[in-house]
C-alpha cells in the first residue's frame, strides 16, 4: 500500500482541518495515511485508528491576525526549530509516496520556515515523493495581489506534481480568485468540492440533551474566534421571534470562542427554555441536517454541510482583514437561490427575527453541485503515485529534475555514496568530528561556521540550486547581492527567500557593479586607483539602493568584489556603518574600526587559469585544521560557477556536518555576536 503525508494548518478557524480530515478519511484503505497536524487540538475532533497522527507544536493566529504565536506562552523561535525538524524526521521516517500540503504556497507564508526546506529537501533528493497542493475553492485577495500571485507560480512550478483545487469548476474556478493561473505549469485539476458525509446512523448520546422540537434553529460560527456578533443578535432576535413563532434554537459558539464572549452568550440564554448553548459537537452535521433554518458565517465547510443537507439558511460572510472569500461564496450561492445573506445591519434582534421567519417560510434549497471531493482527490493521488518519476505525465517538477539532467550546466543530485569527496567525508572527516565531539563533550566547545556566496545579481538556475542546498540541511547562507546589477527577477527570488526563511537567508553588500577601475594587476573594484571619495560614493549608493530595495531585510554587511580593497575602503565602510565587513582572511584580521571583521577562511575554488573546485581531499583537510585553530570558519561559494560536482559536494558536505550538534552554522547576525577571534 502507498504512504501518504498530508500537511494541515489552520490558525483561526477549523474549517482547513475539517476538510482536510475528510479528504483523509477518504483515502484510508487507498493509502497508509499520517496526519501532520500544525494547529491546536480540537477536543473530540478524532481521526480514524488507520490514521497516524503527528502533532507538531501548535502555532495559532495571534489577536489581530496579522502573525502566528505559540500556544501556551511558550517560545515562537523554539517552537519553529522542533516543527521544522519534525516535518524533516517525518518524512525522512516516512519516505512516503506521496506529500499533501493544504493551502501553500496559494497561503500559510508564515509556515514557510518548515515547508520551504522539506520541499528542497525533496526535490535535492530527487525523491519519488510526489509533492500536491491541496486548494479551497476561493483564494482571499491581498494587497501585494500580482507579487503574491507571481511567487505562489513560481514555487508551485518549482516544488510540486500536482494542483488540486476542491471546487465544482461550473460554479467556481481558480482563475476568478487567482489571476495568475495561466502562468502555473503544475497540472491542475478540479475534484468538486469536499463535504463532510452523514452519520450512517443516529448517534445514541446527541448534546443538548434536550428533546428537539420544530423548527429548529440551528446558530453556529465555526471555530469560533470571530463571530460572536452573529450569535448575540441570534440569541436577542429568537428571544423576538419566540413571541409569535414557538422554536427551538440551538447554538455550538466553537472550540476556540473566547471565554468572555461565551460567558456573555451563556448569561444572554439564562432562562430562555428555547435555547440551548453548546460550545461544540462532533455531530454538527447530524443537527444541521435537523435544522430548519441555520444561521453561520460563510466558510467552506459550512456551505457544504448546507449544500449536502438542504437546510435553509442564512449566511453573515466573515470580512475582516479585507477578506472577501466568504463574501464571494454566498453571493454566488445567494444568487443561485441555495442562501440568504445578512449583512452588518441585519444583526439588530428586529430585523434579524423578520429575516429568520421570512427564511423559515422560504421552500427549501433545491442547488446541486459536485460535492464528490473526497472520492475525485482519492483517485486522482492513486493516479498520481503509480506514474513512473520521469515520464511527461507525472508533473512539472519531475519533468523539470528530468529536463536538468540535458541541461548546461547540469543539475542534478546524486546519492551520498557517489558524490565527489564521499571517501573523504566518511573516513575522514566523519571519524574526526566523531573523535571531536568526544574529546570536547565535557566542555561543550562549539565550532562556529558561515556560508557566503558572492556575485548574486539575477534569478538563476544555480543561484535556486544553492539556495535548495542550504535549505533542505537547515543551514544558513549569506548572500552577496551586487547592488547596481540586481534585476527584478533577482531580488524577488532572494527576498521570498529571506522572508520565507530569515534565520536562514542574510542579504549582504557586495560592491556597487563589481566592476574592475584597475588598469593594470589584479581586477578589485575598490584598489589603489579609485579615491576615497569614488569609493564613498560607489559603497554608498549600493548601500541606499539596497536599503530602499530590500527594507528591513537588508543586512549592514560589506563584502569587496574579488575580497580586494585598500584602507580608504575600510574607512568608507566605517563611515557609512557597517556592522561588519566579510573579504578572504589570509594574514591579520581588519581591527581598530566600529564594524566587525567576518572574512571567509576557505574558498571552495582555485581561480588561477579558470574557476576549478579544489580537490574534496585539500577541502577536508584545510576545514579540520580550521577547526582545530577553534576559530569562525567561513566557506565561500561561488554559485556562478557550480556545477553538479560542486553542488553535489556541498549537499554531502552538509549533510555530514549537521549530524554534529557542536557545529553551529550562522549568518553574520548571528555570528556578529560570537565573541572569538577570526583564525589566522
């Protein structure tokens, strides 16, 4: 049977964990199914015994709904290092044949700290794993719309086999929500929409445990962090209503509704016989399918839920934060007759009681659209998982790692035990941080190391295969960005990638053009011919043009084009306030200025007759003398001019070093607080 991994979030309501528990549901007996689960837990919310279910650390919306907190007062940053190991070690432990992500990259940006490094690590790979999306029907609509639309394309492109948007597409396609779709090459495909399925039988305990008299009103907000408005005129309108219209409303404010605000409901209903108030049940479906009438919000889940029961209903969309999703459902719903929809000045107890009997008069809803989710997504993933890796049909991403094979220069990934320098990393420097770590376990001494790549400039295939490369082992990268040459389609790449991620991407300073004013020797764009005010005015146009480029995420570091520069350079570089300088340590570090010297100490490259990598055997040994010496080693890429052995050297490289927790790697704001001497 194949193995499936299917990725879940949800930060404010419940309503991406109830579709994706069914889909779930759906593929047990087709798939061995594991659950990662990213939100907090739902008391009573179960999965099948089939199932297994990892919960990472949960991570929730915090109050305003602009960023995510850790539960129970504990550390965001630590809380993100455990979740992303664990999506690592999971699929490591898993291998699965296939990996479901909800929402991202369409959504979740502030989850790509975990998915953005297990996607690199599967594409390093060249896993089977085959990597789908897994999409609601409505996209919420954002400010930045066009970058937002370009980015999700572009990783989509990237990263994953297979598009699975859950909607009926003569009601709803993407293209109405996401502007962008002719630019996505990932097949796309359309399962009709995922609904929740009916009890095959009654269950023998029902909360409230009261008889259930008509007509029932059924009130409800989903998770329950926002809403309450709705329940509260509810409660005051039926209160009305009651008077010439007898009923029985029943009210489920959600798992996650805040405690004053159902302390508030709970005193509202006191000594209202008709009224019952719940905070949540595992059967809703069952009291919907009751309900003459239900009153909720606009999500999902809850439209299906009335789309497969025929309740009438009224729907009040969810709006804050200018999200339209839910507004856009009921409208269209609304106006193929299946809903009512209220608006903010329905919500007094006088005209939401007229709208109410009005609805409870109407005929039932009589829409249908493809509600055959479950069943299409399960076939489509066993569609997917039998076709061979490398055949065209199997997905833009595996089409792409084939294509990289023809490609100049090739990208590849080869197994550990055939990468360039294997004898060398196993039986030498393997054995030696094995004996390292022993000697030093009492005391614990760390060895610090940093990554820095030079000349970044455009959006290229090897600059992405770095970035891969640092990203699926976990380690952080210092990019040298070269101000006057950045394109648009460079900074893009390098600011997702230090937004995605920003313990693990640093954006750095490297000259102004890297452009040789040496008429004769060595090239260095800040030598002996430039004069401190050229140089002032070079460094310092960079440094704004980076600035205002990249915001906050810029990092106040300087690297020289070709690490050559004179003292008037250092001088400039003090003036304008670097917090540090990076150039190629070979004799005494660059003391006696406000900026900290972060040199490189081992150049992967000899440059002497063209760029060639050293020798894996020289490579090895120079960085376990380095660490010998127990000062900053700094390895120094060039990603301009790697190739598959050097990339794939790298990755192996890594690899090793990152089964040593003494090994700490950095970028120089992090290492910026290391109080050691750079070795010599």
């Amino acid at each position: 049977m194949k193995t499936l991994l299917f990725y879940c979030q949800h930060v404010l309501g419940m309503g991406h964990l109830m579709r994706s528990k069914a889909l779930v549901e759906g593929l047990v007996g087709d798939f061995k199914v594991a659950f990662l689960n990213g939100g907090e837990l739902i008391p009573g919310v179960e999965f099948p015994d089939e199932v297994e279910v990892i919960n990472l650390p949960p991570l929730k919306s915090d109050a305003a709904f602009t960023g995510i907190q850790a539960v129970d007062g504990q550390s965001l940053a630590q809380t993100k290092r455990v979740r992303a190991d664990l999506l690592l070690e999971s699929y490591t432990r898993l291998q699965p044949d296939a990996l479901v992500i909800e929402l991202f990259p369409f959504g979740r940006k502030k989850f790509a700290f975990e998915l953005m490094p297990l996607l690199a690590r599967i594409r390093r790979d060249k896993s089977p794993t085959k990597v789908v999306c897994s999409l609601r029907d409505i996209m919420v609509s954002r400010r930045d719309q066009w970058k937002h639309e370009a980015r999700a394309c572009r990783l989509l492109n990237r990263y994953f086999d297979l598009l699975l948007v859950h909607a009926d597409p003569t009601f709803q396609r993407l293209e109405e929500s996401f502007g962008q779709v002719a630019a996505i090459e990932t097949p796309l495909v359309y399962t009709g929409y995922v609904a929740q399925q009916e009890e095959a039988e009654e269950p023998a305990a029902l909360e409230p445990l009261i008889p259930v008299q008509h007509p029932m009103i059924l009130a409800s907000i989903g998770g329950g962090r926002v809403g309450s408005e709705l329940l509260l005129s509810a409660v005051a309108a039926s209160v009305q209503l009651a008077q010439s219209r007898p009923h029985q409303l029943i009210i489920f404010g959600g798992p996650y509704i805040p405690d004053a605000e159902f302390v508030q409901l709970r005193e509202l209903v006191a000594g209202q016989g008709h009224i019952v108030l719940q905070r949540f049940t595992n059967h809703f479906l069952h009291y919907m399918a009751q309900a003459d009438l239900s009153l909720s919000m606009a999500g999902y889940n809850t439209c299906m839920n009335l789309l497969t029961t025929g309740a009438r209903s009224l729907l009040f969309p969810f709006t804050g934060g200018d999200n339209d999703e839910q507004s856009i459902r009921a409208q269209k719903l609304a106006q193929l007759g299946a809903v009512g929809v209220l608006e903010s000045a329905d919500l007094t107890p006088e005209r939401l009681a007229i709208r109410m009997a009005q609805q409870l008069n109407a005929p039932p809803p009589t829409t249908r659209l493809d509600l055959d989710g479950v069943a299409k997504t399960a076939a489509a993933l066993l569609e997917l998982v039998s076709t061979p890796l490398v055949t065209p049909a199997v997905g833009h991403r595996t089409r792409q790692l084939a294509a990289e094979e023809d490609c100049q220069p090739t990208i590849r990934h080869l197994s550990l035990a055939t990468i360039p320098g294997a004898a060398q990393l196993q039986n030498q420097l393997r054995p030696f941080l094995e004996r390292f770590g022993e000697v030093h376990s009492d005391t614990g001494r760390p060895v610090h190391l940093f990554l820095r790549d030079d000349d970044v400039d455009d959006d290229e295939e090897t600059l992405r295969e770095l970035l891969d490369v640092a990203l699926a082992r976990g380690v952080p990268i210092n990019l040298e960005i070269i101000p006057n040459g950045l394109t648009d389609a460079g900074s893009r790449l390098i600011a997702d990638h230090k937004r995605f991620t920003p313990h693990l991407v640093g954006l750095d300073q490297h000259g102004w053009q890297h452009l040789n004013h040496e008429p004769d020797g060595r090239k260095c764009e800040f030598g002996p011919s430039r004069t401190y005010a050229q140089q002032y005015d070079d460094i310092a146009r960079g440094k704004a043009l980076l600035e205002s480029t990249f915001e906050d995420l810029f990092t106040p570091v300087f690297t020289p084009p070709w690490n050559r520069y004179t003292a008037d350079t250092l001088q400039v570089i003090d003036e304008l306030g670097f917090a540090a300088f990076s150039g190629l340590l070979q004799n005494a570090p660059v003391t006696g200025y406000g900026f900290q010297d972060l040199s490189v100490t081992l150049d992967l490259y000899r440059w002497k007759g063209g760029a060639v990598m050293k020798d894996p055997a020289l490579i090895v040994a120079d960085l376990i003398d380095q660490i010998h010496r127990g000062a900053p080693i700094g390895l120094l890429l060039h990603h301009k001019v790697m190739d598959v052995d050097a990339f794939a050297f790298l990755d192996g490289l890594l690899a090793t070093l990152r089964r040593y927790p003494f090994i700490h790697f950095h970028t120089f704001i992090t290492l910026q607080k290391v109080a050691v001497v750079p070795c010599l």
